[in-house]
C-alpha cells in the first residue's frame, strides 16, 4: 500500500503558490519523479519503514519530506536583490535548484 496523499499535497502547494489547479502544473509530478516510489518510501502502514528523508526540486522550487511525512515547498528563485548571483539561496541549495 503506498500514501496517495503525498503527492497530491506537493502538488496541491506548489499549485496553490503558483496560482494555478494542480492539474495545470506541467509537466506533471509523475512525469518528474517516480511517484510511486515516493509514496512508498513514505507508507504509514508499512511496519518495516525506516526513517527517511528526500529532496528534489520541481518546477523551481525544492519539496522536502521528512521521516514524519511533513511536507516543505520552497521557492529555489528569490524576488530579492540578488547581489551575488546565487539566488539568495544558501550554498548547500544551490546545486539542488540550478537547471540544465
């Protein structure tokens, strides 16, 4: 059994912080990560679950989920003055939010 909920609150906050239905993201979570997989890893029921944590970005902003299942979206881009040309990300963000 996996945790259907997952995904669609990822993509229901992003949606939700781009002004859009979660059906207008594009291209969609599934198509970007194996979503599947995502949810299996985070399986309330599954007795045998170890603590986890994972990361990505999509569609310029970097989801984390944590061992407690909570979920945290977060632009990788910044409306602030840029000074130094990273975005005003810290370092250990950086690499996750370049594309290309």
């Amino acid at each position: 059994m996996t945790h259907p909920q997952l995904c669609l609150e990822i993509a229901e906050e992003i949606a939700s912080q781009e002004g859009v239905t979660p059906e207008a993201l594009s291209p969609p979570l599934y198509e970007v990560v194996d979503t599947e997989a995502l949810q299996s890893l985070f399986d309330p029921n599954d007795p045998d679950r170890c603590p986890v944590s994972v990361e990505f970005t999509y569609e310029g902003y970097t989801v984390r989920i944590d061992g407690a299942n909570d979920v945290t979206v977060t632009p990788c881009r910044s409306d602030s003055v840029d000074r130094d040309g990273d975005g005003g990300l810290p370092a250990d963000a950086r690499s996750l939010c370049r594309s290309g």
